[in-house]
C-alpha cells in the first residue's frame, strides 16, 4: 500500500494477505483516476444530468420557527436513489469501470446501498450481486425486488444474525475468491483502507456544496452542522467541508435504538470501545472479550456495530461530537418534520432532525444550522405505521 | 517445550497439522477430540479461538465458530484449554486467532500467558505483515515463535518481507479464497510451493482446502515440509453431534488415513 489509511491512530488496514493485493490495486487506481481529466468529466457529468446535483440547501421555514433557530436542510434526499448513496456508487462504479472491472458486488443492510449499486450496475452494465442478510432480505422485500428489476441478483446470508456486519463478511469471503474481475463496492466510509478515504472523496460533494451555498444564503459560515451516523458517509461528506472552520460546530448524530442503557442501540461512539473490526481500528459494539456485538435501530441504514475510522478519530481529537438519539424521539422528529414542512425523511436522516428538536428554544433564534437531509422516507413509512398507526 | 525447529528436525516424513476451533462444540469434547488427533499421529495442532465475525473462514469453519460460542468459550477459557493439551502431550501449538479479541485482552498480556500455556506461535488472520510490529515486542517478549500466512497473490517483494519475519513455518494458503473443503488442489499452489523453497529455509506448510490424503501427498510430493487440515475435520464434528463416539472415531480414522499417506508416499 502507498498509504496507511490511519486518522491518529484509527483506521488502517487490517485484512487477510490474500486482500491485500485487491486493495492495493484499488488504492492505486483511485489515486490515478480521481486526478484523470477524462474520469472528472465523466463523473461531473454524471452527478449533473443522472444523480441530479447540486441539490439544493432548503431553508426549513415552518421547522425552523418549531425548534426556534434557522435551519437549513441539505437536500441529499433529492439525489437520483432517493438519498446520499448514489454519489458513492456512482462514483466507486466509474472506478471500477474505468478498472476494467466487470463485476460488481456489495453489501446492504436495509438494501438503500445495494440498490444504489444496482442502479450502478444497470448503468455500466455490470454483473452485480448484492449480499444482504437474510432478515433483511424478508424485512425489505421492496428494495430487493428493486435491485432485481436491475438485474442485480440478490445473496441472502443466513450465517450469524443474517444482518448487515454477515452481509459484509461473506462480501469479504466472496471477494477473496474472486478478485480478477470484481470490483467491491462499499457502501460506507468504514472498512479497510482505501474504502474510507474513497468513500469520503465521493461523498464530499456534499459538504463542499452546503458550504458554498450557506456563505451564498446567509453570507457567513453555520454555527452547527449536523448529520446521522451510521458508518458515517453521510456524515462524512457533510463534516469534510467544514472541518477547518473552527467556529463552526459539528454534531453526529448516532442511533439510540430502545435507549443506550439496552443492549437494543447502534450508539458506537457513545457506547462502545476501540477494537479492530471490518478492516479497521476503531470504535466497536462488543462484549468484554471482544465478540462483536448485534446492533438494533429502528433504521436499518444505521445499523452496524462499528463505524467509519475517521468519525473514532474526530470524537477522539474532540472536533465532532457524537449524541444518541433514540426511536422514540426519532419517530417523533419524522412526523414533525413532514406536518411543517411536507417533506417526508428517512428514518436515519430524521436523528440528524431528533437532535435538532432536542435544541429547541435552547439556542439562540439567530444561530444557523444545516443538517444532512440524507434520504427521503417513502421506504420507512410502513415502518413508521407498524409503531404509529394512524388513528 | 517442543520448538518448530526440534519438531521438523525429528520428521522423516511430511508434517501432519490438524486443525480445531478451541471448544467446538465443547470444552470437553473438544479436548477429546485434540486428544484423539494427537493420538492419531498430530505432529503439530493448530487452534482457533472462536471469534463472531471470521472473515478469512469459510462457512464450515464459522459454523464451528459459533457452536464453541454458544458453548461459553472465551479467550481465557481457550488458554486454559490449552494448557490442558500441552500437559496431556509436549506438541507444538500454533494459535490461529482474530486480532480484536488479543487486542482486548492486552497484546503484552495475551502472548504471555498463551506461552505459559506451552503454546508456540499466534497467526493473527487479520493482521498482515505490514502491522506485525503492533504484536512484535509482546511476542518477543514471550518468548514466541512466529508463522505467517502467504497467499497465491502475495507479491515477491511482500514475500521476502514475510519470510523474513517467519521463524516457526510459513503458513501456505494453497487458494485464493477462505477456508474450506475442496475436490482439487489449487494448481496455485505448486508454484507458490516453489517460490517460497527458494526464498526461505524455514518449513512451508499448506492449508486451505487440504481435505483428502492425496491433497497431502500431492503438496508434499511439490516440496511442502506440512499440511493443514481443518475443514475436513471440523466438517466431522458438524456431521455427528448427536453422536460423540461416532465423531472422535471418524477424526481418528480420517487423521489416520492422512498418516498413512504421508508416511508411505
């Protein structure tokens, strides 16, 4: 490898040697190709006329006026997909493409991100197969029949808890046997290095636009800005434009579950230890001796007991900080936010919208926020009606 | 304690390596089981500490994984364990082990009290050669030996780094791939066989899909000083559960079959 993958001392790449040649070979390409004046207007074009970027920084009136503060949502929901995943499949896709590589595969939990890469796939005519566990698999049957209308083909693995962390593995174990010709596409900035790093580069065009677009708006930087953390891409675009903005403060927002006092949460930051898992160092759900835990949430797209090397190593250096917010008030903030603004958000997206609520009245009427509107909710809301049934 | 070195010096023939998941599917069995294996002509055990999420093991191995879970076992329990067979028999034991769950219990702490257990050498799975300084002080310090897997893909120049830092046997993946029984070998292996032979005097032993005895013969007959079998006999543990007398007999006729090969090719 060229590079070591570390922020401080997170991250890294902790994988069998048979993966190591496969990573080197990504690692190389993508440092050739981000710079590669062909691949940059290919994927320039492609993030304009296909994913439908910029999206645009919406000023949440009515929200606003609810919590007290301004709030400025960005519209990753309004991405072609219906949420932030496409910026990174369409930009892993291109790679893979612009490799030579013919096949794809990808893991998914909640199946947001292997649809994501399945819509990918259609594009490029790649042969793509998607790995989902197989409670996942029954629990999401839309989004699989999606991915199939593709032409993806689906893997469920029942092996472990059949959830996302048994979806990776066997990811991992597919790749191994089949590293010639298949390009992994990973769905978050997690894993070994050089999947944080890359996806983080795709992801950036999100915080690169907010920041533009709120010196634009407001004419000066946010005093907050706010995003959900699961892996942490999402958040990671959004963290990455304002990293070097001292004065503006940065809150991930981590998925509570039934209350971090359970063992039903995702809340890796708040509640878990650094460990090596997936790839890399980093924070981890896990017992005493180190078995990695379940996680549980009320999103599956945050479902995962670790989380991306770079959210461990900004919580450990104190640049962000990282809060639970648990379903409950999750549920809560979903509803609010489509009574006062007709928009409908995605259950991971709609932490972000919890911690928001949780400010109210407390901050300033002046203070300006924006917040990573991620996806958009059309797939939660028979999730939503299972715990609040309309009357 | 036996070394690698004292143990290879005294083969005439190939060297015999089953493989287990400390505690599958339980302590007590499992001991059995090793015990079983040593008897049946073991000339060295290779270990694995059961661990959630085994990403460089295929399915058959997984499976094991979890049923010595669900049976209580920990790091420590598998220490213990090993203890047990180190009195029972002066073997070399190589350790095949996850890095979170040696991360958790303390690097320094782990590798000592492992070779007060009598045991050799940790291969970490998922800690490649490029890392090893993270363990190489606590292993050091233990008075370790050190084996390291090389791949099909492993590049010359990562090859001569890892030989480099291998002192007990190199740990040969005969396939691009995870563990797990398969028909044929690999013909990868042949020239990794080779490759290696001229790199290196320390012993190179195959595993990874190693489930017949002329499997062994075959990487042998190319120059190999050892032969891993694992899957093939955890696949026996899997197959009879309901009947402990049935499995302890078929691991000893399998190991057996792999002696007889071994010694007669």
């Amino acid at each position: 490898m060229k590079h070591t993958g570390r922020y401080g001392d997170f991250g890294g790449y902790y994988v069998p040697e048979v993966l190591i040649p496969a990573l080197e070979e990504i690692e190389k390409a993508f440092y050739h190709f981000k710079d590669d004046a062909v691949f940059k207007e290919e994927l320039e074009s492609l993030r304009a006329d296909y994913l439908g970027r910029e999206t645009p920084l919406y000023f949440a009136k009515r929200f606003s006026e609810y919590v007290g503060y301004k709030v400025y949502l960005k519209r990753e929901d309004l991405v072609h997909g219906g949420a932030h995943k496409g910026n990174n499949t369409l930009g892993q896709g291109l790679l893979a493409k612009y490799m030579g590589k013919t096949k794809l595969i990808a893991e998914t939990g909640a199946g947001q991100h292997g649809l994501a890469t399945s819509m990918i796939g259609a594009l490029f005519d790649f042969d793509t197969k998607i790995f989902m566990g197989s409670v996942d698999v029954a629990r999401q049957s839309v989004n699989v029949h999606k991915m199939k209308l593709c032409g993806a083909s689906v893997v469920p693995v029942s092996a472990g808890s059949g959830t996302l962390k048994d979806a990776i593995n066997d990811a991992l174990r597919y790749w191994c046997s089949n590293l010639s010709d298949t390009f992994y596409l990973f769905g978050t900035a997690a894993g070994p290095h050089p999947f944080p790093e890359i996806v983080r580069y795709f992801q950036t065009v999100i915080g690169i636009e907010a920041r533009k677009q709120i010196l634009v708006k407001e004419n000066r930087l946010p005093d907050m800005i706010v995003a959900c953390v699961g892996g942490g891409s999402n958040a990671i675009g959004l963290f990455s434009g304002f990293l070097e903005d001292e004065s503006v403060k940065i809150v991930g927002v981590e998925a509570g579950g039934k209350g971090i006092d359970t063992t039903h949460h995702c809340a890796t930051l708040t509640k878990g230890r650094v460990g090596v898992f997936h790839g890399a160092k980093g924070y981890l759900l896990q017992d005493e001796v180190g078995q990695v835990f379940e996680s549980e949430s009320i999103s599956a797209g945050l479902d995962y007991p670790g989380v991306g090397p770079e959210h461990s190593y900004l919580k450990a250096s104190g640049r962000a900080e990282y809060v639970p917010a648990n379903d409950e008030e999750v549920l809560d903030a979903f509803e609010i936010l489509i009574k006062t603004e007709g928009i409908i958000p995605a259950l991971e997206s709609s932490h972000a919208l919890a911690y928001l609520i949780s400010m109210r009245g407390k901050l300033d009427p002046n203070t300006v926020v924006v917040a990573n509107l991620s996806g958009r909710g059309d797939k939660d809301v028979g999730i939503v009606e299972e715990h609040r049934p309309l009357k | 304690m036996i070394t690698y070195k004292q143990k290879f010096d005294s083969l005439s023939s190939g060297a015999l390596i089953p493989f287990f998941v400390i505690g599958d599917p339980d302590l007590d069995t499992s001991f059995e089981i090793v015990k079983t294996a040593i008897d049946a002509g073991a000339d060295v055990l290779e270990l694995g500490i059961p661990f959630s999420d085994p990403i460089a093991d295929g399915p058959t191995i997984q499976k094991a994984d979890i049923r010595a879970l669900d049976s209580g076992v920990t790091p420590a329990k598998a220490l213990e364990f090993i203890k047990r067979v180190t009195e029972y028999k002066d073997i070399p034991i190589g350790l095949l082990v996850y890095y979170n769950l040696i991360y958790q219990y303390g690097i320094e702490k782990f590798m000592l009290d492992f070779a007060a257990a009598g045991g050799n050498s940790v291969l970490i799975a998922d800690l490649c050669i490029d890392d090893v300084d993270e363990v190489k002080a606590a292993i050091e310090a233990a008075g370790l030996e050190t084996v390291h897997m090389v791949t099909p893909n492993t590049s010359d120049e990562r090859l001569e780094s890892i030989v480099e830092k291998t002192s007990g046997f190199v740990y040969t993946v005969a396939v691009l791939g995870v563990t797990g029984s398969r028909d044929e070998v690999s013909d990868l292996v042949n020239p990794l066989i080779k490759r290696l032979k001229a790199a290196t005097k320390t012993p190179v032993c195959v595993g990874f899909g190693i489930s017949k005895p002329q499997h062994a013969v075959d990487v042998l007959d190319a120059g190999a000083d050892g032969v891993i079998v694992g899957s093939r006999l955890v696949k026996i543990i899997e197959e009879n559960l309901d009947d402990k007398e049935k499995m302890i007999a078929e691991i000893s006729t399998a190991l057996k079959g792999f002696r007889d090969a071994i010694d007669n090719r």
